[in-house]
C-alpha cells in the first residue's frame, strides 16, 4: 500500500512539472480556470495556442511575442472583448515609421492572428503618451507577421496622432500582414499604414474589405497608407481623410475600393495600377504626384470632384477609361510638360473638360456637357 502510494504521489508531480502544451485558453469570466488578463494569458500559453477572449473590458497593454491566436468569443449574448487604455496611461515602443510610439496591442512575432475583439483608444490627458507621440490601437512591428480580422480599432485621440492599424518591417526576413474585415474609425491621425524601408520590400501587405473612417473626431491624415510595400489595397471603404488611399515608394495596387470626401480620394506617389475604384466629393478625385512615371490610373468612376477629377504632375502616366462626372475640372494637366497617355476618358458635366493641356497632346476623350472642352498649356 505504501508502495503504491509513493507512486502515485510521484505521477502526480511529474505531471503537475509538464509545461503547458498548445491548446485552448481563456481569458474572463465565461470560462472556468480562465486566465484573468491578457496579459498574463499571453505571457503563459505556449507558442501556437489559441486564446479565447470573453466578452468584457481589459484595461491593459500588452505584447505579443509568440506566434497565437486571439479571438473573441460570444459569451451571454455579447461578443465585444474591448482591449482599453490602462489608467496607468501607456508605454512606448520603437518603430522604423515613427521613431517611437505607444501600442495598445504590439505584435513582435508571427505569425499571430488576431480576430473579433475592440481596441479602443479612448484617454484622458492624464494617460495619453507625451506630446507628440503618436499612438495607434495594433501595431505589428519589424519582424511581426499575421492577420487582423473582423476587429474594431476606435477612438484613438490622443495628441492628434492616434492610428487605428500599423504594420512595418526593416532589414531581415520578408513579412506579410494582412489586415481584412475590419472597422477602424473614430482616430486622430491615420486608419491603416503598412510601412517598409527596404528596397525591394521585405512587407507583403494585403488591406481588404476594411471599412475606415475618421469619423466625428475630424479629418485625420490617410485612411489607407501604403509606403514601400508589396501587396494590394482592394475593396475598402474610405470616408472623410485629408488623402483617403495614398500610395508612396509602392507597388501596391489600388483596386475596386469606395472612397468618398477629403483633399485627394487617391494620391498617388508612385509607379502604381489604381483600377476599378469609385472616388467621390473629394477635391481632387486622383492626384498623380511626382515621382509618378508608369503609374496607371483606369477604369476608376470619380464624381463631384471640387477641383479635378483626376490631376497630373507626374508625367509618363497612363489614364484610360475612366468615367469622370460633375467636377470642376475632368482632368488637369498641370505644371507637366511630358508626354501622358490620356485617352478614352469619358467626361460629363464639367466646367472645364481637360485643363492645362499641351499643345502637342493627341489623346482622343469623351466629353457631354462641358462648357469648356480644353485649355492650352504647354
């Protein structure tokens, strides 16, 4: 007898020694033996876990350094998990874009999926970050990779440099991020960015079907800003940005997205196909900045531009068929003297047709309703 139970006393601590194995965890109150915090779920799971998130109020900060994945889960009739600004206020973090930033939720890892919960940014001065900092509710730094599904990223407010979405990677091993479903609204500075400073890019960035706009707190920088990246940016919605799509040192195409309000509904800084969108009741529906050779602006339907429905500094573009109604101008040439390919635009309803046209231009358009068909320029 004395035996036997010396051995099962020995199983019982050789099994309590075994670390925990990749599985189910649980953070709240709808599970039993569920870990109280984020924080302390994220730092005990095992790589390759999943972590259910009930519904709830986390007022925490915390990174994730492992590759899982957090979801929220309905609970009660509920399924909003909201990831809050601790009273504590917020730490900083480095970032290649930035320089220094504070993150509700840093990814460091990958890869790491993070689907179906709230981050909400909303602070008072007393637990905003320092003065110009910028803050942003997700951040998947250099190194991170993974995908950001069906969540809420709101109210970043602080310092008028809140973010809602920031992915980037530097020297080292290419990553991807893709960030799709989601609804980020309500910031300060910028929607979604996807950041690379290497050439060729070492970030595949895929933003689709993402519903972002700046909403009642006034008009923030880019919803969507793409600046060194591969990927695409496809099927979004994008309302009331200074530059709703801005595409910089990118390849990343510009597709069949919904964008409406702000200065530029699309700018486009660089060698890049923007096809297929619908632009309306911006200032300028698309502006081709420098450098923008062997950009291609097609298809796209832009209406009630304030000033041009598609604007040119950039030469050696190519702008076809695409469907410009009620701006001021259809499309301005201006302060480009190069050669652009201009042809089977259609433009109804304009003041001016084509603005700032060279002399020695031949592209054959479209024009119903316009006062004035052409302005000479070069």
């Amino acid at each position: 007898m004395r035996r036997f139970h010396f051995a099962l006393s020995s199983l019982v601590l050789v099994l309590a020694a075994q670390p925990l194995v990749a599985a189910t965890y649980y953070v709240g109150i709808c599970k039993s033996g569920a870990f109280a915090t984020i924080s302390a779920a994220v730092a005990g799971v095992p790589a390759g876990s999943t972590i259910f998130l009930c519904p709830g109020t986390y007022a925490e900060q915390f990174t994730i350094s492992k590759a899982l994945t957090l979801r929220g889960i309905t609970y009660n009739n509920s399924t909003q998990a909201i990831i809050a600004v601790p009273s504590s206020g917020l730490t900083t973090t480095s970032s290649l874009f930035f320089g220094t930033l504070a993150a509700q939720v840093e990814v460091t890892t990958g890869p790491v999926n993070i689907t179906g919960i709230t981050v909400d940014g909303t602070a008072s001065s007393s637990n905003c970050p320092s003065a110009n900092t910028p803050y942003v509710a997700i951040f998947y730094s250099s190194g991170s990779s993974g995908t950001v599904n069906e969540v809420e990223a709101r109210y970043q407010n602080c310092n008028n440099l809140g973010l809602g979405i920031l992915a980037e990677n530097g020297a080292g091993a290419s990553q991807s991020v893709t960030i799709e479903k989601s609804n980020i609204h309500n910031d300060t500075g910028s929607g979604i960015t996807a950041y690379s400073d290497q050439t060729p890019s070492t970030l595949t960035a895929l933003i689709k079907s993402n519903d972002v706009a700046s909403g009642a707190m006034g008009i923030g920088g880019e919803g969507i800003d793409v600046e060194g990246t591969a990927g695409s940016v496809s099927d979004n919605n994008v309302a009331g940005y200074n530059v709703g799509v801005l595409a910089s040192s990118s390849s990343s195409p510009i597709s069949g997205n919904t964008v409406s309000g702000g200065t530029d509904g699309i700018g486009v800084d660089a060698a890049t196909i923007v096809s297929g969108n619908t632009v309306s009741n911006a200032a300028y529906g698309v502006y081709v900045f420098t450098p923008g050779a062997g950009s291609s602006v097609t298809s796209n339907h832009i209406l009630n531009s304030l000033t041009d429905g598609i604007s040119l500094v950039a030469g050696d573009a190519t702008i076809k068929n695409n469907v410009i109604v009620q701006p001021s101008s259809g499309i301005g040439i201006e302060f480009n003297c190069n050669t652009d390919t201009v042809s089977g635009n259609t433009i109804n309803g304009a003041t001016t047709g084509m603005d700032f046209v060279p002399a020695a231009f031949t592209g054959v358009n479209t024009f119903y309703n316009v006062h004035t068909v052409r302005t000479g320029g070069c």
